[in-house]
C-alpha cells in the first residue's frame, strides 16, 4: 500500500471540504475521532463478528471493505492534521480474533485522544490494518477501494453531499 498517494489523496480531499464549507482544520480533532469511533463501530456491525445471538451471515465483501475504507479516510485525515504523514507501519497478527480487535482499536482511539503521540497514531494505524488483513483484505485492495471511494467522495462535495 503505497500511503504517501494516500496521504497526498486525503489532503487535497480534506482541503477541499475545508475551502468549500469555511471550516479551520484546527477544531474538527473531535468530530473526526467521533466519526472514526462510529465508523469503526458501523464495519463492526457489517462484520456482524459480535452478534452471538444471530445465525445471518456477515454483509457483502463489498460493503464490508467499503466501510472499512470509510475508517481509512477519517485514520488518515488525524494523522494528517497531526503531522504524522511520514511513518512506516508493520501488521500485527491477531490471528482470527475479530472481535478483539474491534475492541483494540477502540481503546487504540481513545488512547490517541488521551496522548496524540505518533506512537499511539502508529499502534491505531497498525491495528486497524491488521484488522482488514484479518477480513481477508489484501494491502492492493484496500489502496484500490480507498481510491474509489476517494473520488466518490469528490463527487458527492460536487452535488453539496
């Protein structure tokens, strides 16, 4: 996964959203780690690997991946307003311990929020790409479905989303 394209990608999307809706980058820390959390929380719910009580099978691939790229977009845009572009991640193996890591990286979240140290952002970053690996997500397809929804989201600040 090449995460200076991905990087360079968010800032021009997050340049724009701020320029076309007059909002200052330095005030939005908060609104992003909620969405991260909800996100984190709506591919949670997608997996369906919490819900013991229920026999329905996990959401399509596609949507799964879909809103597991919707949690990159909101990782890489705090990494950006904290400067922490430049760093170099490693995977984790959790084995298939799904569950858990949901739970990690909420703490993950919460600890970033408590100390924005580039240590933690990099624990965040490299527990959340464990956890897509472990949805069987290669590093191609997760760059291939951040790229397409990067330009969905272009489109959707085009008709004022």
């Amino acid at each position: 996964m090449n995460l200076n394209k991905l990087f360079n990608l968010q800032k021009e999307l997050d340049s724009r959203i701020l320029s076309e809706h007059n909002l200052k980058a330095d005030n939005l820390f908060s609104k992003k780690a909620l969405a991260l959390q909800v996100e984190v929380g709506e591919l949670a719910n997608e997996t369906r690997c919490f819900k013991y009580w229920s026999k329905k099978s996990p959401s399509p691939e596609e949507i799964i991946l879909e809103e597991f790229v919707d949690c990159l977009h909101f990782i890489l845009s705090i990494g950006i307003d904290k400067n922490f572009e430049h760093i170099q991640l490693a995977a984790a193996n959790y084995g298939d311990k799904i569950t858990e890591q949901f739970l990690d990286l909420f703490i993950d979240i919460n600890d970033f929020l408590i100390c924005s140290s580039i240590d933690h952002y990099i624990t965040l970053f490299e527990d959340f790409l464990s956890l897509g690996l472990n949805l069987g997500f290669t590093e191609d397809k997760i760059e291939e479905a951040y790229l397409k929804k990067n330009l969905i989201n272009h489109e959707r600040q085009n008709i004022g989303y």
